[in-house]
C-alpha cells in the first residue's frame, strides 16, 4: 500500500474563494485585457458531468482561469410535490433525489416525521436501518470509485466495483423486493420484516468486502498515471471547506475532524466501532482515500449490526406499535374491525403529524443530508426542504478547480462526489 | 449557553429539542456575525424558507397521545379540529447553523418578512449561503438583498413567478413546445 506522506503545514496561506462571488471564478482584469481567453462550456450533455451539470470554462491555453457552475437541469420540484401529498406518500420521493444514497436520503425524512410525532422505534428497526445505511454508504462509494476511475481512463475498476455493487443491490431486492429505490423505512420502523436468509448474504458481503476493497487499492495506488491525476490537484483547506459548507468525505479529506455519526450520534451509532476517516492534504487522492477508508469503516458496522440483529429473538417487532401512524398487520383485518378502520383511515386520510418544525440531519454518502420539515398538524406537510449535500459540494468547484488544467477538471468535479439529482431536486 | 446577547434577539423557542432565535430582519447581520463569532457557529448548513401564506385557514384535526402509545378502544385519541397558531408574518426564513466542535451544538437563527420585505444576505458571513439565498431566491421569492449574484439558480432566467409559494398554481404551467403555448 502507498504510503501518503504527511503535512504538517497547512496545504496553503490565506483563502482560495473566489470575492466577490464564492462560486464564481473570474478572469483576472489583466488576462481579459489580451484576446486570447476561450470560454467553453463544459456539459450540460458531458459524459464526465454525473448527470447535467454545465460548468462555463474560461481558458488561458490549457489553463482553467474563469468558471462558473450552471445547474437546475434536473429540477422536478420535489419539495412543491411533497406539500400536495400525505406524509406517508411523500417517504418514497426523497429517495429519488439521489438514487445513489437514496436509503440515507429516505431515513432523513423518517426521521423528521418521528422526531414530531415522538415515536419510540423498535430496536430490531434501528439496528436494521443501521446495517442498511452503512451498505448503502458502500454502494454509493462503489458507484463513485467505479465512475471516477472511468472518466479519466481506468475502464477496468468500473467492473470490479460493480461486482461488489451487485451483491449489495441483491440484498436491497431481498429485503424490500426492489433494487433500488427501496421504500422499506415507514415511521416507527421498517415497512417488513428481515427476510430469511439475510443474515447469511450479508455476511457474505461482509467477508468479501474488505478483499475487494484491498483489490481497488492494489489496482490504482500504484498506477502512476492515477497518481500524477489525483496527487495535489483540487486543494481544498481546512478554513475554506468549512466556509464553503463542505461536508462528508471533502471535508475530511481536508483535515477536519468532522463525521455526524460519532459526533452527533443518531440511531445506534454510538454503540458500534467505527474509526472516522481523515486525511489532510485536501487534494483528490485524500478524498479517494477517504472513500476507500470509509467503505472498510462501514463494513466493520454492518458487521456489527448483523451481530445485534441476530441477537434478537426471531419474533422481535420491527415497527413500532401505534396504530394510528403504523398499519396494522395483515392478518388482523380479517378478524378486527377496529384494524380495519385504522388502515382504511390511514391509506385514505393518511396519518397527522403535530404542529411544528424540526430540522434533522444525518451523515449520508456525501456528507450532512439535512431535512427541514414544517407541519400544520394536517396529513400533508406544510414545507419540505432537503439541505443536500451535492448541492453545496458543488459551491466549491470555483475554489477548486483554481488554476487547474482543463483535463484535470474532470478529475476534480468527480472528486467531489455529486449527484445532479440531489443537486437540482 | 444563553443566547440572550443575540443583537436584535425577538424571542427563543426550544421544541423538540431544538433552539430557535427568532431576530428582527433589520439586525440579522449583527445577529449572524454575534453567533458566527461568540459562540462559534462557523459552519452553515442550510438556509431555508417556508411561506404560510392560509397558514390556519383550514382546521386541523391534532394528534393526541404520548409516546408510549394510544389506546385503540379510546375515542377521539386523533384529536379535535382546530386552527395552528397565527404566524407573525407570511415568509419565516431560517438559517441552520452548526458549530463544529463536540456535542455538535445547532441553532436556528429565524427571521420573519412579509412579501418584498428585504433581507440582507449573509454570504460576507458565510460564503456558503450564495447558493442557498439564490435558491431561496429563485423558488420563494424572498428579496435577498446585497447578494454579490442574485440570479436564478433552479429555473431558467426568464421563469415567471416563484414555484414553492402557495399561492402559485399547481400543474398550472405551460409546457413548452406542445402547441399549447
């Protein structure tokens, strides 16, 4: 394994943020006074762009000297559409936001719904959307490592990481019968029980998991072509990240210290092992570290979990017992009247959350995914506003890509890990 | 911590364990400057508008119970219809600020405008809010002002209106290139 060499300096004096405009990187008064500045756009319909995402390139040569990020392509009003439906209704719309990270994304919004009804969740759920979570953390790496390495040439790793990426995927169908886009959080707990013979492919995957992970190093780390494109490119300090609102693996990557999951612990995460993945050079090798890193963190807590969940008694309820939030089972509504009535009330009205605000925020794939719910005490929420992390990621392509090279752009937007989906909502 | 040095500080709210200082929209740059730099909210995670325009209109039936549970066989346990309490203006913009240091303490810095009200941008405070105050911007109308880029961010330049009010109509709009323009 490569090893990285360690600063002790910070990687550079002052600020790199654009002024006036953060997000904007503007031609220097004395190169627009000389013709030969080419303004280029990058995108909408780039193959390198995840998604729609049209950066405005000023170039100097080869040299990247003006630029501006232009979004809302992929912009389908999300949050006006959850305002017209019922709070259950609205749980499957998160998750397309970003199909990637779309258990994370979904959770958020569950949780907000619990946090104003204060529900008390299973321990069989949580340990369950723990283990959930993490896997969809892999996932979402996978994709992002598979991708990164494509767009600058390495073909191959695309298929090793998607080895791993199917395996996860066959779990999700599993669980919940659908690959993607799975739905199987409700508020109060999961939507089903674990099916049988999970714990048995999970454990597979968790055995695999570290060899494949040690298999991407042993093919990149070396590679000198991947290290001349990730090496110093795309500098990112400590004090600009946080001021830039960066979060997730970026910000890591530039030395903060930072992961909600330790720091502000939601579900059980304060009950498992796990090591936060810092690195402190700021540059596009330390943010692929820091997604190398965290995958082997993540299978350390699905471990974990897997170990909780199988210690629980075969009959351990997975959603909370409230009949007027939750459905009732099945079962019930052949013999109980009273059953009957709560799920017709609840498929047609749907369930109300009381009067209030809360903001909740988790540490998704890409770093704090937070969800801003407003409810009038009806069956629709009020607001709905999803703080996605993707959308700021993509404030610090300006600071980024400063003085880099028009190929190494491709490099640095990756680097940041986005999801245009997210990005636009 | 007490937050009651909040220049232009209106009142605190604390639910569901979050804090909530509601300030006068004219003081919310000293407001945001006093938390960036006495009490260490260096780090904004999102800016975020809602507009109550029928706020209380409608009734509600509300949701009783505790968290233990309801009693199924207990009648009228999802409440009585009535109105949610009035809001003090149409638009509560909102500000989610972090402090980056252990138990991950967050605020919500909260000020309220009626439509056209201008609110001064934060981004000399925070420049991750150009973003954030664009979109607040672009979908809500908010007038932000002194922002370095004001501009629409989500929808194309020349879009009318501003699509998360409530007032703006749903399913209403022309679609391009259908002849029905």
């Amino acid at each position: 394994m490569a090893t990285v060499e360690r600063r002790t300096k910070p990687i550079y004096e002052g600020t790199r943020i654009p002024s006036p405009v953060p997000t904007i990187l503007a031609v220097p008064e004395r190169l627009r006074a000389n013709d030969d500045i080419q303004q280029i756009n990058f995108g909408p319909n780039h193959p390198s762009t995840h998604g729609v995402l049209r950066l405005v390139v000023d170039l100097d040569g080869e040299l990247v000297v003006g630029l501006r990020a232009v979004i809302g392509y992929l912009h389908t009003g999300f949050e006006k559409t959850m305002e017209q439906k019922t709070w259950w209704k609205c749980i499957t719309y998160p998750e397309r936001i970003d199909y990637l990270a779309f258990q994370s994304n979904e959770l958020v919004f569950v949780l907000a719904i619990e946090k104003l009804l204060a529900m008390e969740i299973p321990e069989k759920a949580t340990w369950m959307r723990m283990c959930l979570l993490e896997l969809n953390r892999i996932h979402s790496h996978l994709v992002w490592l598979g991708t990164a390495c494509l767009e600058l040439g390495a073909i191959s790793m695309f298929w090793y990481t998607f080895r791993e990426r199917d395996q996860i995927l066959d779990l999700f169908e599993m669980v919940c019968g659908t690959r993607m886009h799975t739905r199987y959080f409700q508020a109060g707990g999961l939507a089903e029980d674990i099916p049988e013979g999970f714990y048995e492919e999970a454990w597979k995957l968790v055995a695999q998991m570290p060899k494949g992970v040690d298999q991407y190093e042993d093919m990149i780390d070396q590679n000198r072509i991947w290290l001349e494109r990730t090496k110093g490119l795309g500098l990112l300090s400590a004090e600009d990240a946080i001021a830039l609102g960066q979060s997730g693996p970026a910000l890591r990557a530039s030395g903060v210290d930072w992961d909600l999951r330790r720091d502000q612990p939601y579900l059980f995460y304060d009950r498992v092992y796990f090591d936060v993945c810092v690195r402190e050079n700021g540059d596009v090798w330390d943010r692929y570290k820091v997604h190398m890193d965290e995958m082997r963190q993540s299978t350390r807590i699905v471990a974990q979990c897997l170990e909780q969940l199988q210690k629980l008694d075969d009959g351990a309820p997975w959603i909370a017992d409230d009949r007027k939030v939750v459905l009732p089972p099945r079962e019930e509504l052949h013999t109980s009247m009273e059953s009957l009535i709560h799920h017709f009330k609840i498929v047609t009205e749907g369930y109300r959350v009381p009067e209030g605000e809360v903001y909740v925020t988790i540490e998704s794939a890409r770093g704090e995914m937070g969800c801003y719910v407003v409810s009038d005490g009806g069956a629709k929420p009020w607001r709905v506003k999803f703080r996605a992390p993707s959308f700021v990621a993509l404030q610090a392509t300006a600071t980024c890509m400063n003085d880099a090279l028009i190929a190494d752009m491709i490099a640095i937007a990756g680097s940041l890990d986005t999801v245009m989906g997210e990005v636009d909502r | 911590m007490s937050y009651d040095g909040v220049p232009g500080l209106v009142e605190t709210k604390v639910a569901h364990g979050e804090t909530t200082l509601v300030v006068d929209p004219a003081r919310l740059i000293e407001a945001a400057l006093h938390l960036r730099d006495e009490h260490g909210f260096g780090f904004l995670s999102d800016v975020s508008a809602a507009d109550y325009l029928g706020w209380g209109e409608q009734q509600v039936a509300g949701y009783l119970g505790t968290t233990a549970g309801r009693d199924i066989n207990q009648p009228g346990t999802n409440g009585l219809a009535r109105r949610p309490a009035a809001k003090p203006k149409r638009f509560s913009l909102s500000y989610h600020l972090l402090a980056l240091r252990p138990g991950a303490p967050r605020v919500r810095l909260q000020t309220w405008i009626d439509d056209g009200e201008p609110v001064e941008s934060v981004v000399k405070v925070w420049p991750t809010a150009d973003w954030h105050e664009r979109e607040v911007w672009d979908l809500m109308g908010v007038n932000i002002v002194n922002h370095p880029n004001r501009v629409r961010i989500l929808l194309e330049d020349d879009w009318e209106g501003h699509p998360l009010r409530k007032d703006y109509p749903v399913g209403g709009e022309p679609v391009r290139f259908s002849g029905e323009e």
